[in-house]
C-alpha cells in the first residue's frame, strides 16, 4: 500500500493540509492581535470584578469564550487580567 505524506500544500487556495488518520485536515493558524481595550470594556470589566466576581474568574479562566453576550473589547480587558 502507497504511504501518503504526512503534510500536503494546496496551490489552488493556498492551504497546508497535515494527515490525521486516513484524512487530510487543514493545518490553520491563528494570527495574534494586540488591541487596546475600549472605555466600556474596562468598566464592565471593573463591574464584573467588583459585583460578579464568581463570573469574572470563570470568564478569565476560559477567556470568555463561553459567553457570547460579552463583547470583544470586553473579553479582551479580561484576558488581559
């Protein structure tokens, strides 16, 4: 049987493809931004820490990902601690 190579490049979008198992998965990677947090993110982020401060460790545990009601400016401020 043929071996297949571990990682393959597509000229036709662009894309790295890395093998896992018997399929090709796209190999994607993140780009890190840097953004200044807004006004509103650091007030909601000083309200969660004073009067919500079991929701705010949960939030900056998993770096707001779970809850999507909170903007981006405002999970930045509690990414950042």
């Amino acid at each position: 049987m043929k071996e297949l190579p571990e990682r393959i490049h597509d000229n036709t979008n662009g894309l790295e493809y890395v093998l896992v198992g018997d399929y090709y998965i796209p190999a994607l990677r993140l780009t890190e931004e840097s953004r200044p947090i807004g006004h509103w993110g650091r007030r909601r982020k000083a309200y969660l820490e004073e009067v919500r401060p079991a929701l705010y460790c949960r939030l900056s545990k998993d770096d707001g990902t779970n809850n999507e009601n909170m903007s981006i400016s405002t999970q930045d401020a509690i990414c950042q601690g």
